[in-house]
C-alpha cells in the first residue's frame, strides 16, 4: 500500500505531517510522490481562515475524481473544529481531528476490512502528546513542535477549538530531538507551536527554558517561530540574549496598529506594550529584524482605525508584514461583530501591502554593506545560490554553486524587491 500525506496551514501541520508519514512507514506503507496514484491520501488540513477550509474541501474532491480508488483521509483542525461540516458530503472515507494523527494507518487498515465511513473525532486532552512530536526534517532547516495549545480565545480566532488548551513537550525531549536534528545534518533547528511564547505554563517552565534545552544540543543556529507580544517580557528578552546561537529574527504578532481594535479582537496588549518589547529587544539584539501579522477589515474597522494601524506598522520599521483580510469563523465572537464590506477590505489589503513592501525595502537598505552568515537552501537557480541570513533575510550570490546546508559567510551588497544580493566575504 502506498500513502501521500498533504498538508496544509502552518508549520506545526508540518511537523504532525512528520509523524503521520513516520506512522505509515512504521505499519509497512511506503510513501508515494503523486497523489494521483497513492493507495491512501491524508490531508493534514487548517481551518485558521474560510479559504484554508475550501482548500481542503477543493482538493478532497479533486483527488477522489482523479484517483477514486483510492483512500481519501481528512484530518486536523478542520474535522476538529467543525465537525459535522467535515463529517457530511465530503468525498472523505476517514474523518478525524488531532488527537488520532498517529493512529491513521490503523483506522486505514480498519477501513479496507469494512469499507464503512469512519468519523472520528474525539474531544483534545490537556496532556501533550508526545507521539505527534518528532521533528520536521523534511526541509534545510528542522522544525520542533514543543507547544501545542492557546488559552487566549482571541475574539476572531478558532485555534483554541482546533487545537485545545496549552500543553508543552518536557525539556529533556527537546534536547533529545535537537540533538537528533543535528545529529542529521541540520545546522539550524527552528522551535514552533500554536503560541509558542506560552511554552512551560503547565510545566512551571518559560519559553527561555526550551530555548536553553534546544541550545544544549549544539545546533550552530536556533529560530523560534511566532511570538504573542504579551509572553516576552524583559527577563524572557534577557534571558534570550544568554543564548549566543539564537537568531536575531522575531515574529511578533500584531494584528492591529489600533488600540481599540486591538480591544476588539481581545488581544491581551495594546499599542504601547507591543512598542515596548519592540524597542527592548532591539536593545538586546541590535541587528535584529521584527517581523509581523497585520489582520486588515476587522468587524467595525474604521478608516481611522487603520490609518492607525498603518502609521503603527510604518513606525515599527518592520522588516516584513504578512498581510491578511480578516476571515470570518463561525463559532468566534467576531462572526457576530458587524463586517466590513468585501470592497472596503480589499482596498485596505492593497494600502498596506503597498507600506509593508516600503518598509522591507527601507530594511533591505540597511542592510547593504554588511556581513552575515548565510544558510543555504536547495538550488532554485543555475544563476545563484540561495539562502537566509541569521535575521532572515532572503540573499542571492550570483556566480555560486554552493551546496545546501552549508553556511557562507556572505557581504550584502545591493537589494531588489523581495530580496538581497551579496557576494562570498
């Protein structure tokens, strides 16, 4: 029997895609490249956004047209969160959430005895679960889920239903899975999760802990993924800068230039706190890039609202923006708000798409004249080598065939939109 795992949504998906693909193998499947014509197709789905939804939906009913033999599998935050939309009319032959990612080639196996649906979908346990948390190695950097989890029930957001309260992997199977990553030929190891600053609540541990368990392993370079501005305060920041191989990139959340937005979508901080961890961690990390989300059209978003937002966004001096309409949810407190209308919200979109491409090109020109240790990526390009810097900046060396994982120590040299170029220091 042969399997293709698809994933979707973030990358904490990814490392559960890790596992899943783990279990098939473990239970005698071996993996198959094209969909097309694998035996079983899992997609590991999202449900962060409506679009992310019609995504899995669109690509269940493609596969069964194109492959309809096959065992078609839906999991994730999908089912999770709305499961009896997932259970009924979907081309799906199994149908379960996140508690049962691990025991797929089971109900598989359970599936070809009885050929009747399975709908599956338990309630998410307050216990971490340690058999869904082996590493992502699948790419040049390796991702380690050490959080799963958000107590915050942001007003906009699904996530808690999807992925139920805080848990975190112990210390010692951090550093044992670091170790193991490195062990692998992985020079830069990333640490993830649904709220990663909240890391160590249930244990009486902070994110700063699995960042030091992470560090023994030796890994030349550790980068965290998204942070909740409120989880990093001043002793977090000190104790981060204690850890000399820690990248100087930082995703903080946004979401809102504007306090009363902000308020809104229960964010737990306003504008004045977020500028506070700005500048300390500037303090503490003088070549560091911040980097963000900004939601655009909230429920009652004003024009002044966003101007608000934008001049925020522009007074950061963010490095990077990703940019998102708000995207409804049923069963969040938002749905209920009064909407922006559609028009309004794309015309928004474009304004900040346009500052936040000014402000990467204002960082990217900071950045010419000075030297950094680059992480290459797999070739894109005869022309070029490719890779990121410790503060994440993407670079291209013209006139390079340097092998992947390796690191160069690289001079920026000029940029274009979207990236710099440097050349071998």
């Amino acid at each position: 029997m042969t399997y293709k795992v698809i994933t979707l949504g973030c990358k904490l998906n990814f490392c559960e895609s890790a596992t899943i693909e783990k279990a098939f193998e473990d239970s005698g499947f071996t993996k198959s490249e094209d969909e097309n014509t694998a035996n079983v197709v899992a997609i590991n789905s999202c449900a962060v956004t409506s679009v992310a939804v019609a995504k899995a939906r669109h690509i269940l009913s493609r596969i069964k047209r194109e492959n309809p033999n096959c065992i078609t599998v839906l999991c994730g935050c999908f089912p999770q969160s709305y499961p009896e939309e997932a259970a009924l009319n979907l081309p799906a032959d199994i149908v379960t959430g996140n508690s049962d990612k691990s025991k797929l080639p089971a109900l598989v196996k359970e599936y070809l005895k009885t050929r009747v649906k399975t709908v599956k979908i338990k309630p998410l346990s307050r216990e971490y679960d340690v058999s869904s948390a082996i590493p992502d190695e699948d790419r040049t950097r390796a991702f380690i889920k050490i959080e799963d989890g958000c107590d915050r029930f942001c007003s906009y957001c699904i996530i808690p239903t999807a992925r139920g309260r805080v848990r975190s992997l112990p210390l010692e199977l951090i550093e044992e899975q670091a170790r193991q990553c490195v062990k692998d030929g992985h020079r830069e190891i990333v640490l993830t999760g649904i709220n990663l600053g909240c890391y160590g609540q249930d244990l009486g541990l902070r994110l700063s802990d699995g960042v030091k368990a992470a560090a023994n392993s030796g890994v030349e370079r550790l980068r965290l993924s998204s942070l909740e501005p409120e989880m990093i305060t001043d002793d977090e920041i000190a104790r981060f800068h204690e850890t000399p191989n820690l990248c100087p990139h930082f995703h903080l959340s946004l979401q809102s230039g504007s306090d009363s937005v902000l308020k809104r979508m229960n964010r737990k901080y306003n504008t004045e706190l977020y500028a506070h961890v700005v500048a300390k961690l500037r303090e503490a990390f003088p070549t560091c890039a911040i980097t963000t989300d900004i939601i655009v059209g909230f429920p009652g978003e004003t024009d002044e609202e966003f101007i608000q937002s934008v001049e925020f966004a522009r007074n950061m001096r963010f490095a990077k923006i990703h940019v998102f309409p708000y995207s409804m949810r049923k069963g969040t407190v938002a749905a209920e708000m009064p909407q922006v209308h559609p028009s309004v919200k794309s015309e928004r979109v474009e304004i900040l798409t346009k500052a936040a491409r000014e402000l990467e090109n204002a960082f990217f020109e900071t950045q010419i004249g000075t030297k950094h240790t680059v992480l290459i990526e797999k070739t894109q390009s005869k022309e070029y080598s490719h890779g990121f810097t410790e503060s994440y900046i993407p670079v291209r060396i013209y006139g390079e065939d340097l092998p992947r994982h390796t690191l160069a120590d690289v001079k920026i040299v000029g940029r274009r939109d979207g990236y710099c170029f440097g050349k071998i220091d």
